[in-house]
C-alpha cells in the first residue's frame, strides 16, 4: 500500500483509497450508492476527490460510445488551437469557405468559429448524427442572426469538427492522442476509438463521435479540474478552461452553456427539483453529456470529478436524473473532512452485477470495388418503398426509409453492418423467383428483405 498526502493525479495510473474514511466519506453510505447505481443499470460509475479514485464500479476500463460528450473533448482541442494561433474564434464561416450541400446565406456565412462552438451560428440545416427531436425544434433558416440565438445545433457542433482538421491540418483523432490523451495518461484510447458518421442525404459534413472508457474520461475531467495541468505541463490553458466553462449562453434559470459545456449555477437544482438533489445544489457545476447517461462532471468546490456511462451497445441507457441522483448520493456520503494522509492502493473496481458483456466489435474486411459495384442499386420491399446503396465520398451507404442512412462495412462478401447503432446485419443474395438480387436487413427485432429494381 502507498501512503501519501492528498495530491492531484499526474501517476500513470489511478490509486485509489483503501478507505473512503480517510477521505471523509462514509464506506457504507457508498455501498447504498453502488446498490442504487447497479438497479439503475449504469455501465461504469467513477468519483475521483482530491485526485484519487474513491469509487470504480463496473466496467471502467471498457469503452462506450461518448455520445454528446464528444463535443467537451473537441472544445478542448479547439483551446489547444487556439492557443497556438491555428485557429481565429473571429474567423466567419465565409473567410474559412465553409459551405454544405444547401448553399449558405450572406448572412449564414457571417457565422464566427466562436458562434459554432458555442452553438450560436445561427445556420439552421440539417446535420448528421442529430436526434429527432433536434429536427422538430430546429428555428427557420434566416429566423436568427449569427451568435445571436442559442440552438443545440448539430450542424454546428459537426462543422467544429471540420474546421478544426481544416483549419490545423491535422486528423482530430490523432490530434487527440498527441495533444490530450498521451500527455494525461489516458489508458485506453486509440485513434481507431475515433469514428465519423456522415449521413450525406442531409450535410457533407460529418460528425466525429469517440469511444472512450469512463477512467479515461475521468482523467479528461480531472484535467480541468487541475486548470489544464498536468505532471507540471500546462497540457491546456488555464484561461480557456475558464472560458470555455462559462455560460456563453445564458438561459436565465441559472443554467448555460459554454463552448460545448454544460453550466449549472448553485441552487439551481434546488429550486427546480425541491429536495432531489440536496447536496449536489449547493456547487456550481459544469458538465459534458450525452445519449444514455453519458457524463463526465466536474466540480471544482468539491474537488470533485464524476462520470456515469450507460450502455448503449447493448440498448441500456441510463436516463432521466439518475446519474445526477448517483452523484448527489456521492457528495452526500462526505460525513467528515479528509485525513491528512491517505492510504492508496491499485484501482479494484466493484462490479455491476447488472452488467452485460461487451458487444465484440467485428472484424471488417476491404473488397474490391468490383463486388462492391454490384450491390450499387435501389431494392424495393414495396410500393414507393425504396432501400438505396450508394457510394459517397468512396465510401459504401445504404439508406432506409424512415431509418436514415448510415455507412457500410464488409464482414464478407456478401454480408455487411453498420457502426452507429448495434445490431444491424446485411445480407445479399439471389431472388429464387427471377434471380436478381436482394438485400436482406435485421435491425434489432426488425427483419426486411427488398429485391434490387431492374431498369
């Protein structure tokens, strides 16, 4: 065992507490918040005060889908080019060419980088990777004058991604391995962890989501709260964490955003959700989140960092106030003020006796474009019921009536799947009747088959 004075985390790997006690914390009332988490179905649960780990629970080590939280990764990139002069926040859209399928307007392209990360570009198109809810409360197109309104805007948070590479010269994805997740120790991450989904029926510009395990993305949270140091590096700067974690958008109930942070001012839960969240009201907060339950927190009062993962491979999010119910159960566990020295040990996660195992990833094969050429085509499963393939951008799509489109990648042959939701299987093969061909789809419980149209 290590025994040490509290300090921030800079080891190449998390130590956690032997005992909670010495960090104030109530052993048992932790325990409740571990029994609580797992009925709620969390994937992965992490706390780390003072530095250290003081809950792992589940799978910390396993990779979920960041969802949202992607964009709090890029915001911090976006400091990083910032700070070395290889972005301009003041740029407008048009100085920078940007355009997509459905030219700009004058005014659209007035839009700033500082506008697009903030989420108030005021272009009002439709983006990729954007729930559906977005579409039915995205504002009229020329409704709002750039960095005028607030929209949580797709087309923005994509078009970030795209200026960035654009702008640096660099692939986002290595661009994070080199900048963040190598200087900060991140255990897991790879660059193939990076993957760009492009849905080109409705933007040429795709959006660019991560995989990442929760005790990477604990770490990324305890990088700001160490203002962007790191083992006596300023990985990130102190001042544009500051900046990126203030209410830019100011929504008036003691809520806002930043450039692609949540903020949450104190009391606010309290006055919103009476008695609910008790102890987590009484700290400013700000926060990245997605799809699921995907968050990582950061609490600079508390010298808190807290992380909730859902499982959305297998399709078990963990929705609603559940993973600010968890967090708040943590913080009300703090009986006591921490010992001066702690004893640590190698992080021991307790795991979830709810978890589901990890949906293997497949093994994608490259084919030739001749066998792939074949497949190009429209496949009728009825009346003006149209499955499309096509190529964009040399890459394989298929495009599904009321599912979308999403990209294609080969197990075989003849057999494909996608990677933006799980359990969706491919097939081709030949009619019996008249020998053309057919595709054959499972998506989930669905199953549909549609024969290829001759001309």
């Amino acid at each position: 065992m290590l025994t040490a004075r509290f300090f921030y985390s800079n080891s190449p790997e998390w130590k956690q507490y032997v005992d909670p006690e010495d960090a104030g914390f109530s052993s048992e009332k932790l325990d409740a918040v571990h029994q609580y988490a797992d009925s709620m179905g969390s994937g992965a649960v992490m706390a780390i005060y003072k530095g250290h780990v003081l809950v792992g629970w589940g799978d910390i080590d396993r990779k979920f889908r960041a969802h949202s939280v992607r964009k709090s990764l890029v915001s911090a990139l976006y400091g990083i080019a910032d700070e070395g002069g290889l972005i301009d926040l003041e740029d407008t859209l048009e100085d920078l060419d940007i355009s997509d399928f459905q030219n700009l307007t004058t005014d659209e392209r007035q839009a700033k980088v500082k506008d697009i990360i903030a989420s108030r570009s005021g272009v009002y198109l439709p983006a990729a990777y954007a729930p559906s809810d977005q579409d039915d409360k995205r504002p009229e197109r020329g409704s709002h004058a750039p960095g005028t309104n607030w929209f949580y805007n797709n087309w923005d948070f994509n078009v970030a991604g795209v200026i960035y590479e654009q702008e640096t010269g660099q692939d986002l994805y290595e661009a994070f391995i080199a900048n963040i997740a190598r200087p900060i120790g991140m255990e897991d991450m790879e660059v193939t962890d990076g993957f760009r989904v492009f849905e080109p029926a409705l933007s040429m510009h795709p959006a660019h989501t991560f995989r990442i395990s929760t005790r990477d993305l604990a770490r990324f949270g305890q990088l700001y709260l160490q203002n962007g140091k790191w083992n006596g590096s300023q990985v990130l700067s102190a001042d544009w964490i500051k900046e990126s974690t203030q209410p830019i958008s100011d929504f008036g109930n003691g809520e806002g955003y930043g450039y692609m942070w949540w903020t949450v001012a104190k009391g606010v839960y309290e006055e919103r959700f009476p008695g609910r969240y008790a102890t987590l009201s009484n700290y400013d907060i700000y926060l990245g989140r997605g799809t699921g339950g995907q968050g990582v927190v950061v609490i600079p009062e508390a010298d808190l960092v807290f992380v909730n993962r859902g499982d959305t491979d297998n399709s078990r999010g963990v929705g609603g106030g559940t993973p600010l119910t968890i967090l708040d159960r943590i913080l009300a566990a703090k009986v006591g003020i921490p010992s001066r020295k702690s004893t640590l040990k190698e992080v021991e996660p307790v795991p979830f006796a709810s978890q589901l195992p990890e949906i293997e990833t497949p093994k994608f094969v490259t084919l030739p474009r001749s066998v792939v050429d074949e497949y190009i085509g429209e496949y009728e499963f009825g009346q003006d019921a149209i499955v499309r393939v096509f190529y964009f951008e040399d890459r394989l799509f298929m495009h599904v009536p009321g599912r979308g489109e999403a990209e294609m990648f080969a197990l075989s042959d003849t057999e494909f799947t996608i990677q933006v939701v799980s359990g969706v299987h491919i097939t081709f093969d030949r009619d019996t009747d008249d020998g053309r061909l057919a595709v054959n789809l499972t998506l989930g419980p669905q199953k549909l088959r549609a024969v290829k149209r001759t001309r």
